[in-house]
C-alpha cells in the first residue's frame, strides 16, 4: 500500500486510511490477498465505462495438419 501526501503525516495517514479501507471491505472466508469477490472488484475497476461490445469468436482455419 501507499500512501501520498504533502507532509510525512498526511503520507501516514493515508496509508492508515488504505489499511481501514481493506479491513473494512474484507468479507468473512476470503483470502487476505483478495479480500472482495472478484466480480465486485471487476465492477469497482470498470465503472464509468460502457460495456465492450462482444465481438464474434475469431475462426480458425486449418491450413496443415501433420
């Protein structure tokens, strides 16, 4: 974690504040390395944004086979 700020306190505290954060957000049973489920992480990183548009599977074409 890091912290940022204009004096070594505020630097402190915002890693205080980061550590808080992660704590509180922890659910029960998760693993401390990711604490939140991953769909709830997908959806925190990618708000804002509009949905990519699915795009049909590329297809493969067999040009040899040995």
């Amino acid at each position: 974690m890091v912290g940022c700020g204009s004096t070594k306190e505020e630097a402190i505290s915002s890693v205080r504040d980061a550590i808080d954060s992660y704590l509180n957000s922890s659910e029960a049973g998760m693993p401390p390395e990711r604490p939140i489920p991953l769909d709830l992480l997908h959806q925190f990183l990618s708000e804002g944004e509009d949905a990519p548009e699915t795009a049909e599977a590329p297809r493969l074409k067999v040009l040899a086979c040995g």
